[in-house]
C-alpha cells in the first residue's frame, strides 16, 4: 500500500473509480466481503495516559491512523518529542530491513539505553540488540487466533506440531513472564495460550474440539451482492460511497483526491520498486534451506529495452547506486519484458548484513538499504518505498 507519500488519496482514488463505474457489490464487480466475528479475550481495560502516544496511533500527528507507526516512534526517539525514549522492544520485525533510511534508524539506536528483540533468526536488528529473546518458531507455538474475510468469514488455527528443540519460548509466554516480573499479571489472566484461544472460540459459540482437529472453521454464506439480496452499505458517515468526504475535508485535508506528479530522478536513474517474494516471508526465511533451493537471492529485472540502452545482459551482476551515491551489494540482472521502461524492480528481504545468516549473508540486493529518502502520508502516516532512483554500476 506505501507507495509515494499520498498513498491514502490514491487508494481512494480507486474506490472512488470502482464506484463511479458501479462495480462495488455487483456482479462481476468487486463483492463486499463476508467475516467471521470471534469476541475478543475479556482482558482488564488498558490504562490510559494523559501524555499523547509517541507511535501516532491516537491520531495526534496522524488523524487516520489505525495502528502504531514505527517511523513515528523512531522519529520521538531522535527528536525526544513528545518525550526522551530509551528502550525499544522489537518483536516480529527486522526493522533494518522493513523501514526506509538505515541510518535513521542505526541513530536512533544509538539513543536507546536498552534495546531488547525478540526473534527467531539472527537478524540485521539482532545484531544490534542489548538483549535477545530467542523466540519459537511458528510451528512450535501457538499464535492468535486468525480470521479471515471473503465470500465466506473464517478462523484459522495455528498450533504446535512439533516441541522446541533447546530453551526457545513462544512470544506469548515471554510477554506473560514480563508482565508477572512488571507487577502486572492481571493483563493477561489466563494460564497459557489455549486456555485464551479456547476461550474466544467458546464465546463465538463455535466449537474448539473441532477447530483444533480441522485448523479452520468456516462461517456461514451470506449475500455478497446485491443481485444475492445483499443491502449494500459501507463504513461511511453516510453509509454511501463517498466522492467528496467531510471527515477528511474537516481534518484539513483535500475531500476528493487530486493528481500529484511523484518526482522523476536524474538522466540514467530509474525508478526503484520493491516487493515481496511469494516464496519468503519478508527477511525471515532467507536462512531456510528448503526455501533457499527456490529463491537463493533476489534479481533485479530491468526492461529488456533498458537492458540493451544499458549493456546489460541477463543473468549479469551489478550493483544499484541510488541518488544519494548508496551502493548496494552484487544483484543479478533479469532482463524481462514484464517491466515498464523507466522502473527497476527487486524483491524485498535479500542481502542480509549479519554474518550469523551464513547461507544468506550478502546473497542479493537489499531494497530496504536503498531506501534513503521517503516521504510520509500526512493522514494515515505510512512511509513511500517506491520513492528512490538507482542507476547501474557494472562489475569490471
């Protein structure tokens, strides 16, 4: 969804077109989907602070934030505003390789008087860490539970099949042991993760037996669109497709999205676009040897008629240099026409800097390493990543 800083307004943008054609809740066109309500773990409330979050969620910087920004607690860690920030728990996230510009973040490291990350690899962040928490991996634990929307709601169970082979812990059970030694065990009052899991699933009145057995339960079908009976309506003011929208017109902001031309980057540069690699998952698996088989490094595709202007052939080696003069590590060229001229792409996750990561050590290009300069969306907070220009340098 981060795309150039504007990304709220261009997302719109598309829903505002699906509309004016009349495809939403139409057949053949895009149907409402359907979801699967399991209630939430009756948890003690959450206590309040006075001070304003430093992660933007409580819309003080962003007014259509609905989680936590990351940049923005990296950007309070820097600027100690709203106030001086010194320890970081990092969980699920290799920050050096998920967030734009590096050396922001290795400065706001720089800062913390204790950095503490849970994983399960040695990543780039782990390197860095005061203290880790080695977590199990997902098929040694519970996770929370997951539900899907589509033409038919559903949960999903993930559970162990196989125990941990040394003193790895699963992240809910680290979190729980913090909380006792914090005083404040009453936030999660229940024995262990099926306990809690079994509980949601109970209160949604569906049955945990089976759910454990199969690994999902499917909800019940219901009208998609309105040729089905479906009453079509959308989580708007006005419960209407909204081409002109007082909520953002009153935080300040456009009410119908308008074009913005994104920069261009000097002659010979080439728009850098990144993505994820459907074999990995982000930065995590690189390591896999099974995984590893299939995908051992990223590539770079490059227009076949970039190719040819440039020298280059497939299957060649080169290293990316972005406007800033960044160089990134050796990246094989995919000569490919499934490509637009003008653009280059590589996947996101490869060229891993720490050492413990043998078979993936400096295998491919990193994109998170070439991303020095960002804009951020001023309504929702999320940071460009297609925002970079690179350009060729050849081995000799």
């Amino acid at each position: 969804m981060n795309w150039y800083g504007d990304d709220t307004q261009r997302s719109r943008a598309i829903a505002l077109l699906s509309g004016l054609m009349g495809n939403w809740g139409r057949k053949g066109g895009l149907f409402l989907a359907s979801g699967l309500k399991v209630p939430a773990y009756p948890l003690p409330p959450y206590p309040k602070s006075s001070k304003p979050k430093a992660d933007g969620s409580d819309g003080a910087r962003y007014p259509f934030a609905d989680e936590g920004i990351t940049t923005s607690i990296r950007d309070a860690t820097l600027t100690e505003k709203p106030y001086p920030i010194k320890g970081w728990f990092v969980y699920s996230t290799n920050l050096l390789q998920a967030l734009p510009n590096r050396e922001e973040t290795l400065k706001a490291f720089d800062k913390l008087d204790l950095l503490v990350v849970c994983e399960t690899i040695p990543s780039e962040t782990a390197a860095y860490a005061d203290v880790i928490l080695p977590e199990s991996i997902f098929l040694e634990r519970y996770d929370e539970l997951l539900t899907g929307y589509g033409r038919v709601g559903w949960a999903a169970l993930r559970q162990p099949v196989v125990a941990s082979p040394h003193e790895q812990k699963p992240g809910w059970w680290i979190a729980k042991q913090l909380a006792e030694k914090l005083g404040i065990g009453a936030c999660m009052p229940f024995k262990d993760m099926e306990e809690y899991l079994k509980t949601r699933v109970q209160n949604a009145g569906l049955s945990w037996e089976t759910l454990k057995k199969d690994g999902v339960i499917m909800g019940t079908p219901k009208p998609i669109t309105v040729e089905e009976g479906l009453a079509l309506e959308f989580d708007t003011p006005s419960k209407k497709v909204e081409f002109w929208s007082d909520q953002i017109a009153k935080a300040g902001f456009d009410p119908v999205p308008k074009y913005t031309r994104h920069e261009r980057g000097p002659k010979g540069y080439y728009c850098l676009i990144t993505g994820r690699c459907p074999v990995h998952t982000f930065s995590r698996t690189q390591s896999n040897p099974l995984l590893r088989d299939l995908v051992v490094e990223n590539q770079v595709w490059v227009n076949i008629t970039t190719a040819t202007k440039e020298g280059l052939k497939n299957g060649q080696y080169v290293r990316l240099k972005n406007q800033d003069g960044v160089v990134s590590n050796r990246v094989q060229v995919k000569a490919t026409n499934r490509i637009r001229p003008g653009c280059v792409y590589i996947t996101h996750g490869f060229g891993s800097t720490n050492k413990m990561l043998k078979s993936a050590y400096l295998r491919g290009a990193s994109a998170a390493g070439l991303l020095t300069r960002y804009k951020t969306d001023p309504l929702m907070g999320g940071t460009s990543i297609h925002g970079n220009q690179v350009t060729f340098v050849k081995e000799a």
